[in-house]
C-alpha cells in the first residue's frame, strides 16, 4: 500500500484511469497481495455447525434443569 502524501502527475493520472476501468464481473479474481482471498474456507461451515450444536446441547442439559428445578 502507497502511504505517501503527494502523489507525481503521471501517478495521479495512473490512479485516475484505473479508477475509470469498469471492474471485470465476469472474470472476478482476488487480488494477488490476498493470498487468503484465494483459498475455500475448507470445512468452516462444519467448524460453526458443531459448535452451534455443542452450545445448544450445553443449554439443554445443563441449564435447563437448573432453571427448571
């Protein structure tokens, strides 16, 4: 990331026409400086199911019956 202040002429109007340039919706690819963007989060979706449940087994079986009695 550029984290100067000024920017030259030629760098100014670089910025520019990229900026004009529509973004590509049909070939959309993450950037090369995210290497995270590029990865499938494997096995995350599993990751949140099991503790969902791991959480609602806690509520039901330890909660629960302090609440109740």
């Amino acid at each position: 990331m550029d984290t100067r202040e000024s920017k030259t002429p030629e760098e100014k109007k670089q910025h520019l026409k990229e900026e004009k340039l529509p973004e590509d919706f049909s070939h959309p690819e993450p950037d090369a400086e995210q290497p995270e963007a590029k990865r499938s989060p494997k096995g995350a979706h599993w990751l949140v199911l099991g503790v969902a449940i791991l959480v609602a087994g806690f509520l039901l079986f330890v909660l629960l019956p302090k609440i109740v009695g």
